[in-house]
C-alpha cells in the first residue's frame, strides 16, 4: 500500500498529500507521516513545491480533525446517553470532562504531533464530550503545524535517508506513545488502590 501511495505522490502531488492526511486523522490507518517525509524529499529534489506540500499536509490535518470532531459530536449523542445511564460511568464522564477543562487543550496539542497515533482518537473524544470547538480547533492547528514541519521538514532535510528518519520516528513515536499509556495506566491503578483503602 505504501508504494502504491508513494507512486499517487509523484502523479499527483500535494493532492494526495491532503486526502491521505485527512483521512488519517479519521483513525483510518494510512502511512501519512511517511508520505510527508517522502513528499519533503521530493520537494529538495526539486518534483514538488516544499510549500505547496506543506499547505496540502496542513489543510488536510485540520479538516480531517475537526470533521472527527464534528462526527463524533453529531453521532456521539447515544454513547455520551449511555454513559449517563449508569453512575460509574457518569462519574467517569464528569472526571473526563473535567480533565478536559482543565487540560484539554494541550492534550489536544500532544496528541496532534507527540503522540500521533492517538491524534484521531483525542478528536472524537472530544466531540463526544462537547469540547469547546473553537479551543479544539485552535490547539489543533498548533499541533498540526508542529507535525507538518516536523516531518515534511525532515523528508525535505533527509532526502537522502528517508527510510532511516522513517523508522527512526516511528519507533520514537510508538515509544512515546506506549510510555504515555503506561504512566496513565499506572496513575488509574493508584488511585483506584487508595481508593479501595480508604474505609
């Protein structure tokens, strides 16, 4: 899939580079960051428009997040429901919502770039829970610009080692992400221990 993708790259351009960006930030599994990277190491070769590929990657990211947004809060309406039904999750709810509050909108911003493989997720979570959409869309693009320059930028500077920076970055990148998910994970489990020990 992935040469077939690289090949839609050469043909079409910044075009392509802004539907499969898009439609990676609706948690449909697309290698876009590769395609950024390979996309910046065909703008230093002089095949593409380093801007033009940079806007595309750009454009595509944020509309694709704030459709899931959009999405999730149109649609979400049954599961947000269900949730309150029962009080356990209704108190997790509340805990979410006020997580969000108070941290939602750098949650947003990491989850865009640092933690990417949770990007698409954070922006249905955040329709479910009626987010702020304005506060979403704003740290949204903050974050979209940093993952944009990072790897288009990158692709552009590494033309020659794409597949090294390649791997190099996915593996930080599932590195990350794995230790953001073990500190959260451990964090729940303490504060359900101290909870079941208070009398």
């Amino acid at each position: 899939m992935t040469d077939f993708i690289v090949e839609l790259l050469v043909e079409y351009g910044a075009t392509i580079v802004f539907f499969v960006t898009f439609l990676s930030c609706l948690a449909i599994p697309i290698p876009s960051s590769l395609l950024m990277l390979a996309s910046g190491g065909f703008a230093a070769a002089g095949d593409l428009s380093l801007m033009a590929v940079g806007l595309g990657a750009f454009s595509g990211a944020v509309l694709g997040d704030n459709s899931g947004y959009w999405i999730a809060r149109k649609f979400g309406k049954r599961l947000d429901d269900w949730l309150a039904r029962h009080p356990k999750r209704a108190a997790l709810r509340a805990r979410s919502a006020a997580f969000m509050e108070k941290r939602g909108g750098s949650s947003v911003f990491f989850s865009c770039w640092l933690v990417a493989p949770l990007g698409p997720y954070m922006n249905y979570f955040c329709g479910i829970t009626r987010y702020d959409w304005l506060r979403f869309a704003l740290w949204g693009m903050a974050g979209e610009a940093v993952w944009v320059s990072l790897y288009v930028g990158l692709g552009h500077t590494f033309a020659d080692n794409i597949s090294g920076i390649a791997s190099l970055l996915g593996n930080a990148s599932g590195f990350i992400t794995a230790l953001v998910a073990v500190i959260a994970l451990g964090y729940w489990l303490i504060r359900a221990s101290k909870k079941k020990q208070t009398p």
